[in-house]
C-alpha cells in the first residue's frame, strides 16, 4: 500500500507545502535524523510498492536531501548525480532525471514523485514563499527545478518557446495516481507561457488541475498544435473563477473556446482573451456561461464591431456585468450597441477606452442601449466631440485625456451623476500636443492628467470602477 510511506509522501507533502521557507531547514533535519531507523524497518514494505525504486538521500550541511525514484516517471534527461543508494542498484533505470511529463505543464503536480538533486536556478522563490517564478531559457533545462514552487501560491512558468512534445508519452497518467499530492498544493494563480503545447498535453494538464484549488490560469505566447483530446463527459478540469489568455493560437481554428470550456468546471466569473487567433468562435457548440460576470476582448485591434458580433455568441452570456473592450478596433459606440442587441448582452459596465472612435455616420441605424448599462468609459479614445446616441442616462461617463477643445453643452450629453473631463484640452490648454500611437489603433498615448490610468489593464480598470465584484 503507497501510503505506508506517510512520512515522506502525502503527509511531508500536505504538511510542507504549508510551511514558511524558514521552518523547511528544521523540518528537514527532523526527517533526516529519523531515516535512519524508519528506512531498516520499512525496506520491506517500500518492495511492496508498485514502481518504486529506492529513497535515497544526500547529505547538504546539515540538511539531507532526498530523492524518490519511480519506475512510472519515464524520465529523459541528464544523470544524476551519485547517491548513497545500496551497491548492486545504480542499473539503467537510475540514469535518468527524475522529469516526466506531465511534468512539464505539470510542474507544480508531481513534485514529490519527480525530485531529483540538480541546481535550482531557473526557478526563484520570494521569502515569504508567495511567489515562485521560473525562466526555462537554458538549451537543457532542469525542468525539476519546479519543485521549489510546491509552497508558493502565485506561480509563473516560462517554457522558452520550445515544443513541449517530449513529454507527450506521460500524458494519458490518470491523475488519480497523485490527487493527494495536488490537493496539498497551495497555488491559486498559475501562468504558463512561451512554449508550443500539443492539445493532448492541454488537456492532460487541465484534467490534472481539476484536483488543486487553482482559481486563476493565464496561457501566454503559446501555440497550441495538433487535435484536441476527446471532450470528457463531465467537466473535470479545474474550478477557475479567472481565465486570461494571451497571444494564444489553436490549431483547432474557431473550435478553441469550446473545446477549452467543456473541461473547466462550472463557476467561471472573468474571461479575458487578448490577441486571439481567432475570436470568431464556433457558437453552436458553444456551452453557455453561466456564471461569467466580465467579458474582456481588449488587446484585440483587429476585432472592430463586426468582430465582436462573432465573438459575442448569442444568449452563451446571460450574467455578463462587464463588457471591456480596450483596444479592440472599435469605431462607434453606436456599432457596439448594435452587436449587444443581436447577441442579447445587458451589461452594466462597457469600456470602449483607448479605441480610436468617430462620430457615428448619418443615417446609420439606431440602436436602444440596454436598461441596465449605468457605466460608460470612453477615455482616451481621440474624440473631438461627444459622440451621439450615447445612452440617455448613466451613472459615470468618462471622457477623459481626449481632444475636447471646448466644455460639453448640456444637450450633447446623457443625464449622467459622475462625469469626468480631466485631461482635455479646454481644460488645460497649455499641455502638450496630444500624439497618436500607431500600434494601439490610432489612441491617444499620453495624458498628463491620468498618469496611473494609461497602465492599468482592462480587467484591472473594471474592477476598480464597479467595486470589485468578481
């Protein structure tokens, strides 16, 4: 039975990924005075146990590391260095790194079956052991060097761009096998980026998730090649309340989303899709949001209101709270309003900030603005005048850091409780010329009035403005 090894294993596990870095030496030395005597007496049973080798330890100082080696790893990688393993037991199964995949998108969950004594210096742990980040950018990379990060909450893995096929043969392990291990883990925001990743391994990583208490996932910068797995008959990823995706390509085309959301529990509440290729999602099979309170497309410069029509697949959002649309290549607000109606949105919260907006065409359809939008953010987004068709009431409407020569009258604007002009030029007509950044679809790059505002991201900005909801 595995969990006769207790004290290493699942105990050490669930107990250690909760200690301080600075309570690990003392519990270390702990488990190394006590070896000793446990290792004679428990020989037997360890025989006992499928797959595993040996247990073995290095003495560092005053602290000893160990090293648990499984037949079940299927390892590639370097050698080890020497051990204090028994004469007679070094044969070929012993000279490999103890790295399997999934270990490489699972980095995080195999950590006490998958340790091998090697530098550590790809991965870097703060002192209060909150957040672990790690840069694999080495030709050979000492992808164990992940274990540091068992204790962290915020980690952020960088694969260096290189395809992650190697660590395919590892991918159909059934996650039963380490649920324990996973459960012990303290990580809640996890990024995984820069790394071509086929779709089998997407999937063995999130079906792995589904055992830990993640609540936040961001994918940055990469590919994700060849078919996708099977959809599960039941959701058995993992419980997210946020998922971030940046610059990620499918090779499965506009099937993407739908393929990703079958394997996430139910309960997401913000979904932010930056750089997408593409946005136009398969609708049909598209399973419907529930939960999802905001909707962030911003970064997407290409995506204009006929974009966001397809993007926003009808009646699959019918909680949104929070549309954020920075960035996206829109052009008026009314196009905006008219997308909404065709798919059925009633936010209470749109941003149509740093897009470069015009004056809406005459003669152009008019459009009736959901009942329930009270919050309407139009900063930085070039205009000359206030645009018209606004809605006829809200709460907040902001025009700052635009080209305002002159104050609103009255009858151009909604009936509106918080309007904010900061940053115009009626207002201060000393301040620099306003420039046009060429990469952000023509918006304003500077304000001197709004410093903070011009970095804060999309999600970021909502959630400050309605209150932090999510």
């Amino acid at each position: 039975m595995p969990y006769k090894i207790l004290p290493v294993t699942v105990l050490a596990t669930s107990f250690i990924a909760k200690l301080p870095g600075r309570v690990l030496t003392a519990w270390n030395s702990w488990v190394a005075e006590r070896w000793g005597s446990y290792q004679g007496s428990q020989r037997k049973e360890q025989s006992d146990i499928p797959g595993l080798h040996k247990l073995s330890g290095r003495q560092r100082g005053q602290i000893r590391v160990w090293s648990l080696q499984t037949s079940g790893c299927g390892c590639a990688g370097r050698k080890p260095e020497p051990s204090l393993s028994p004469p007679g037991r070094r044969g070929s199964e012993h000279q490999t790194t103890m790295v399997r995949a999934p270990c490489l998108l699972l980095l995080l969950l195999l950590p006490v079956l998958c340790v091998s004594e090697i530098a550590l210096e790809p991965c870097e742990v703060d002192d209060d052991d909150f957040r672990c980040f790690c840069n694999f950018t080495d030709p050979q990379p000492e992808w164990s060097s992940a274990f540091q990060c068992i204790s962290a909450v915020e980690v952020e893995i960088h694969g260096g761009g290189r395809s992650l096929e190697q660590f395919l043969k590892g991918a159909d392990t059934d996650p039963k096998e380490y649920a324990d291990m996973v459960k012990a883990l303290r990580v809640r925001r996890l990024t995984v980026a820069s790394a071509q990743v086929p779709a089998v391994l997407v999937g063995a990583f999130l079906r792995a998730l589904g055992y830990s208490r993640l609540k936040e996932l961001t994918l940055q910068d990469l590919e994700v090649t060849g078919a996708a797995p099977p959809p599960p008959l039941d959701a058995t990823g993992p419980a997210l309340s946020t998922l971030i995706l940046r610059n990620v390509s499918w090779a499965t085309g506009g099937a993407w989303l739908t393929e990703l959301h079958q394997w996430l529990k139910p309960g997401l509440k913000v979904l932010h899709i930056a750089q997408a290729h593409p946005l136009a999602f398969a609708c049909a099979q598209l399973r419907t949001f529930h939960a999802l309170t905001t909707l962030d497309l911003s970064d997407n410069p290409r995506l204009g209101e006929h974009g966001l029509t397809a993007a926003l697949c009808p009646h699959k959002f019918p909680a949104l709270r929070a549309l954020v649309l920075r960035n996206a290549g829109i052009e008026t607000p009314n196009g905006v309003c008219l997308a909404m109606a065709v798919a059925g949105v009633q936010p209470q919260h749109l941003d149509l900030s740093r897009n470069s907006l015009r004056v809406t065409a005459p003669g152009a359809p008019g459009c009736v603005w959901p009942s329930t939008l009270n919050s309407l953010n139009l900063s930085f987004a070039g205009l000359e005048q206030v645009p018209k068709g606004l809605p006829a009431r809200l709460s907040v409407l902001d025009l700052r850091c635009n080209r305002l020569n002159r104050e609103p009258r009255p009858e151009e604007l909604p009936k509106v409780s918080n309007l904010t002009l900061d940053g115009n030029p009626f207002l201060d007509p000393e301040a620099p010329n306003y420039q046009e950044d060429p990469t952000k679809s023509g918006v304003v790059a500077a304000c001197a009035h709004s410093a903070l505002a011009v970095g804060m991201s999309g999600t970021f900005a909502v959630l400050q403005r309605v209150g932090g909801f999510v």
